[in-house]
C-alpha cells in the first residue's frame, strides 16, 4: 500500500524538524554558491535555540528556509508533523531591522497580519492590545513608530509576531542594532514573553554573551557552508548571572568552537574580495 505523502517519515512531533537540508543561492548560475550544506536539526516544543556562527554561514538562511519564505535545495522541513513549503502564521519571523510601516499607528502595525487575514477593526484591536499588554507597550497603541526608541520598536516587532499567535518565533538577530544596555533589557523581556508564549524559538545571534543568557541548547555553526558543527546544551537555571564560573565555562568552550570557523569565514571573505 502506498505510503500517504502528508504523514513525515519519522514519528518526531517537533516545533521544527530539519533533515538533510542544504540550500545553494542562485543555483545554477554563474552567482551560484552554498549557504547550507546536510543541516539536522530538532527543535521540541517551547524550546529556546540559539543559533550562532561566524558571518555568512547561512543561520539566517535557515530562518527563512523555516519560515517558508525561501525553499530548500535538498533535504526536508516539518514543523509539527507538516512540510514546510510556504509561510504559514504558526511560524512568525523577526527580523534584524523592525520594518514597521511608518504611516501606520503602532495598533495598526502590530495587527496588520489579521488586517491582511479580513479580521474585522473590532477584533484587531482586541488582539493588538493584548500583544502590547504582553511585551509592556499599551500606553503606545496609538503612537506612530518614529514617536518610539529602538528598543520599544523591536518590542511593537515582537508584538505583531505575537498576534498572530505562532507555535514558533524564527528571530533574525532582533537586537543587533540596540545598544549594550537596551540589549540586556530586550534579553530579559524576550525571555518573559517566550514563556509567557509557550512558542518554540529559533534565535540567530553572533554574540555569544547573548548565547548563554538566553538559549536552551546552543547550536555551533562551521563557516560557509554553514553545518551544524556541535550542539551544547545550557543546563543553568533563569535569569542568569554572566559573572558565574559556570557561564563562564560555557564562553570559553563556545569561543574555541568559533575560533576557527570566523578565521576560514574571514580567509574566504578576503580571497573572494581579492577576486573582484
């Protein structure tokens, strides 16, 4: 009897389950080159995963691999027993830059995926002051974004991801542009909210600091093409003291698995600015 193409060939009932994938850019032409090379990866329910490597090793590609936004060139995505092979809201990506639209208010902004959906205006409020209520902005819900620092605009970000209630948040280094104490505040804030949530996260990062405060298990990349080089686990209870001998610990070992990464990343950065 012939096997039903919708049932996963494994049992696993993961956030995300990531098997074989490779990706290659503009394949087949003369631009072609290779972001992702065999990628496997699991990720359980309510699970934080942190996602670091040196530049251009294809973390952020994965996102959108997981997002459904881009396809990949072999292997296979599921996300709870489903083929990922289209954007879906159960699968919300956050981006580096908050790309809220400046002529909405930020109610407007946070719920314009349930305005894109036909919700009705009543509802959209209702949800939108929820996800405010949750990342701490409802005193803002009528404000436009350039009224807002960096820091509240990542949090409005997040709260449009939020209202589309997803079962996984893909983040694409949210707090890469904030400054070292904003960043701090943000990490605390998305910790409370990933619990608050229940959602399974996806987090690019190339701050190792950032790493330890945050993830659950921390997956190493190599340099291009990005593969899972090791994957440790961050058995130390929240909130976190980065002075402690055992967060210290974990610095260390994830700096020497980088070490050598960011050198090849570097050496092939430098050959192919040699090229041009």
């Amino acid at each position: 009897m012939a096997s039903d193409p919708a049932v996963p060939p494994f049992s696993s009932k993961d956030a995300v389950v990531c098997r074989g994938v490779s990706k290659v850019w503009a394949a087949g032409t003369a631009r072609a080159h290779e972001a992702l090379r065999d990628v496997d990866l699991d990720v359980s329910p309510g699970e934080f995963v942190v996602l670091l490597g040196p530049s251009g090793c294809g973390k952020s590609t994965l996102l959108y691999l997981v997002a459904g936004l881009e396809l990949a060139t072999g292997g296979e995505i599921w996300s709870f027993r489903n083929p990922v092979d289209r954007p879906s809201p159960d699968r919300s990506l956050i981006f580096q830059e908050t790309s809220l639209f400046p002529w909405l208010s930020v109610w407007q902004n946070v719920a314009f995926g349930l305005s894109i959906r036909g919700a009705p205006e009543e509802e959209r409020r209702a949800v939108a002051r929820e996800a405010l209520a949750r990342v701490g902005l409802s005193e803002a819900m009528h404000k436009r974004p350039d009224e807002l620092s960096g820091g509240m605009r990542q949090r409005v970000a997040v709260a449009r991801a939020l209202a589309m209630r997803p079962k996984v948040l893909l983040m694409d280094e949210p707090f890469a542009a904030l400054d070292v104490q904003t960043r701090a505040k943000m990490q605390d804030f998305l910790l409370d909210v990933w619990r608050d949530s229940g959602a399974s996260v996806l987090f690019v990062t190339h701050h190792i600091d950032e790493a330890v405060a945050l993830a659950d298990r921390v997956v190493v990349f190599t340099a291009r093409p990005g593969r899972i080089k090791t994957v440790l686990p961050v058995d130390l209870p929240r909130p976190r003291d980065p002075f402690s001998p055992e967060c210290e610990r974990l610095r260390v070992r994830l700096t020497g698995e980088l070490r050598g990464e960011v050198d090849r990343a570097f050496a092939e950065q430098e050959g192919l600015a040699g090229a041009a």
